[in-house]
C-alpha cells in the first residue's frame, strides 16, 4: 500500500514503511486465545493414586515358529520333526503353556496338503492362537 505524504500535488514521494500495528494486535489476539483454550485441551481427571510395592512386568512369551520348507519338511523352532509326531509335539508343548502361540511360515512351493495337514494338527491339538507369515507383495 502506497500512501502520499504530501497534500501539494507537484510531489509524489512514497512512504514505504509498513504500519505493523494492525499486526501487533492480531498476533496478542492469537496469544490470548491459545493461553485461554490450551488448559481446556487437558481431559485428565486429577486423583490421588495410592503408593503401592513396585511389581515386575508381565514376562513377554516368545511365539512358537511353525515351518514348512518347499520340500515338505516340518520344523519347530529350527528343529525338524516327521509330520507324524507333529502334533504329539504340540501337544507336549500345549501342556507346558495353555496359551503357546504360533507363528507358520510356509514356503511359496510347498504342496498346499502338508500345510493344510500342518493347520489340522495345529487346531486339533486346542491351540487357538495362531498367525500365518507372509510377505506383501501383489
């Protein structure tokens, strides 16, 4: 914005300084609305907690990892096992923890009858938790 300094018509100078006030007051206008709404934002109800004996925290259990290798061998953990004693070995396993998860890698080029041999045994020896690992892609 130009602005003339002079009333005389013959001078045209320009100031060019910019009023800031206008920002100034834009800006306290800003900082008041931030320090006003800013303890709203806290939802949190204030309580006395009680002082209690410090505990250690819950023990993360590994998952137990099924794998099927594109020959059809069976692994638990990195150690093979016939498919025949696959299941036995779950349950073993089961007894020792009720609450065993696993994890079943299976390779690309296995045949899909030992993997759905390998989920038979895994469901009938009553271990629920179970995930199946792959790799994104199209």
């Amino acid at each position: 914005m130009a602005m003339n300094t002079k009333d005389s018509g013959g001078d045209d100078d320009v100031m060019g300084e910019i009023n800031v006030t206008p920002l100034v007051d834009v800006m306290l206008v800003l900082l008041v609305v931030f320090i006003v709404t800013a303890p709203l934002l806290t939802q949190a109800v204030h309580v006395n907690l009680p002082k209690t004996a410090e505990t250690a925290p819950p023990e993360e259990k590994e998952a137990v990892y099924i794998s099927v290798d594109a020959k059809g061998k069976v692994f638990i953990d990195k150690t093979e096992i016939a498919l025949e004693a696959f299941e036995s070995e779950l349950l073993t396993r089961k007894a020792a923890d009720p609450e065993i998860a696993l994890n079943l890698n299976a390779d690309d080029a296995v045949q899909y009858g030992i993997v759905a041999k390998v989920m038979s045994s895994i469901e009938r020896s009553g271990i629920s938790k179970l995930s199946v690992l792959t790799i994104p892609g199209k």
